[in-house]
C-alpha cells in the first residue's frame, strides 16, 4: 500500500511564518528549520505505519 503526507494550507503558512521568523533571529537558521521539517516528513513518509493517520 502507498502512503502520502498531505501538509494543508494551514500547516504551509506556519511553515512559512516559522521560516520567517527564525531569518529573522539569525540568517541561515530558517532554512535549517525547513531542512529538519523535510527530514521529518521523508522520515513519516518512509515509515507510514509508526504513525497515526490523523483526519479532521
């Protein structure tokens, strides 16, 4: 079975907010907060079944 990580528009703008926020505090530090969030997702995405499906 094929698993996919869906990140909605309400997650896609925290990311975003959070990206901001942390260039601002120090450059470089959001782009290392966003490669942490991808390595988190690949992480999800790689093993599916550690993970609760969560719907609303």
């Amino acid at each position: 079975m094929k698993y996919s990580v869906v990140i909605r528009p309400e997650a896609e703008a925290d990311l975003q907010n959070t990206f901001e926020w942390y260039e601002e505090q120090e450059k470089g530090l959001g782009l290392e907060e966003h490669r942490i969030v991808v390595l988190a997702v690949l992480h999800v995405r790689r093993h599916p079944i550690r993970w609760k499906k969560r719907t609303q």
